[in-house]
C-alpha cells in the first residue's frame, strides 16, 4: 500500500516547478529580447515582456542575416548547412554502427572481437584530439568548404557500435536458428528481424546524434572558409564575438531562438521512441 504523504507530494511538485523555472527562464529571455530593438536592449532595466519587433526582426536575420556587417550569412542559410550535417552524421552514425555490430556479433571472421575493441577504443579519442590529422585529411582529399567534409569525419561512431552490439546479443538465440531454418539470408535476418526489433534503439540514438551534429561548432570552423557552409552555432558565435561594434543583442537573440528550434522539435516528436529506446529492451 503507498502511503500518502502530503508533504511530500507539495515538495515533488514545489521542486518541479522551480527547475521548470530555472530552466526556462533563461529561454523566455532570449525570447523577450528577440522581439525588442537595438535601443531598448542597450539600456537598463531589461524587459521582462515580448516587444513590438518580433516578425521584424526575425524576418530580418532570416533573409538579411546582419545586413550589411561583414560574415554576415542569411540565417536560412545556415539552418540548411546544420540541417544538412545534423542528418548526416545522425543517419551515417546509425547505419555504419548498426553495420558493424551486426557483422561482429553475427559472422564468425578472424581478429572479431580485436576489431571490435579497436572500434571501442577509439572513445578514447575523440575529434579535439585527432582533429590535426582528421584536417590534414580532408584538405588532401579535397573536401574542405562541402558537405562531405563537415559530415563524414564525424559519422564513426564507437558508442552507437557498442550499443547495437550489446543489443544484438540480447537477441534469443532461437530468432537466428528459426531464420535459418527458413532458409532466411544474413541480410534478410538482418532486414525483417533485427531492424524492426531495434527501432526505438535506433530513435534514441538518432536523437542524441542528431543534437551532437547540431551543435558542432569546433569542426565545422575548422573546415569551412565560405560563408555559404557556416552553420548557425559558427553564425551565432561569430555575431556575438564582434571587436569593433556594441552586438545586436535583439538580432542575436533572434538567431539563437532560432537555432534552437530544430533539435527541440526533433526531441519533442520523438520523445516516445527516445525513452523507450533508454529504458527498454523488446525482443
């Protein structure tokens, strides 16, 4: 029988709500100043309520950027650059990772189980550590300034291998044995059994991948010289970090509302599957 204990219900809910407001009261801010002018940001008190300015000056840093200040790239732009790589490494971490657990847990090949702890080792390294060489690479391939070059140094994925695997074996044994039975090919198993069975696993994954593409911001500055490839963090960062102006406070606030609205939907609309895929395990 749960005992019930009013005060302890009041202080659950009294401390849900201060961190609800702790947390959210930065991001109505934001808000708040995105939708004043340059002058009233500049003097005090601060506003605690939405202005006059909000579809001007979104409308403002979604096609003009900072107009005329030099780096200044369309926000629209830069959305599709981080909207670009934030899918391509999601996408390409889960299908090179879910290749590879598949094949190490499945075939029988010499050295399996060293490939798999040097794919697990490389944790140890990540990309601050090896981005030197990781740039030296691309350059010599030619892939500085594209796509391919802010998305494929990125798709390895030693987590995401060592938790398909670890799925993998939770698998019964009696799925593989029924599979060959039927006469089912590796890839066919692969298909219509495993695939299906590890789709909450592969939505949590894609929603965590997809939020670390998003907010790369030392890679992608790294390799990118064209302003036609900067994504939103390098164009939030690069606006803030002005030497010879007062920054547009309400522009900038503008940008980073909008740059956070990508990952927040993505992680609203899968919220279902990316629990499930934390906390449970089907077979």
């Amino acid at each position: 029988m749960v005992e019930n204990r009013p005060w302890l219900t009041f202080l659950a809910h009294f401390t849900v709500i201060v961190g609800v407001i702790i947390i959210g009261f930065p991001v109505w801010m934001t808000f708040v100043a995105s939708t004043q002018d340059q002058a009233t940001m500049l003097r005090a008190p601060v506003p605690l309520w939405p202005g006059s300015h909000l579809v001007e000056n979104y409308t403002k840093v979604l096609t003009e950027g900072y107009g005329n200040r030099v780096g200044s790239v369309p926000v629209y732009v830069t959305i599709t650059n981080s909207m670009v790589m934030a899918l391509g490494v999601a996408i390409g971490k889960i299908l090179i990772s879910i290749i590879s657990a598949f094949a190490i847990v499945y075939f029988r090949f010499p050295f399996r189980m060293a490939i798999f702890w040097a794919i697990f080792v490389t944790l140890m390294l990540p990309v601050e550590v090896r981005i030197v060489p990781t740039y030296g690479v691309v350059a010599s391939l030619g892939m500085l300034d594209s796509y391919a070059g802010l998305v494929i140094p990125l798709i390895a994925s030693a987590t995401a291998t060592f938790l398909f695997r670890q799925f993998f074996l939770s698998v019964p044994d009696e799925l593989t044995e029924a599979a060959r039975v039927d006469g089912a090919s590796p890839m066919r198993f692969f298909w219509d059994i495993l695939l299906p069975m590890s789709r909450t696993s592969i939505a949590a994954l894609f929603v965590i991948q997809f939020i670390y593409g998003w907010n790369q911001y030392l890679w992608p500055l790294l390799i990118t010289t064209k302003e036609s490839f900067y994504t939103i963090v390098m164009n939030v960062s690069r606006q803030a970090n002005v030497a010879d102006a007062v920054p547009q406070w309400n522009l900038l606030m503008a940008m980073a509302m909008l740059a956070m609205l990508p990952p927040v939907l993505v992680v609203v609309f899968m919220q279902r599957l990316f629990v499930r895929g934390l906390v449970e395990t089907e077979k």
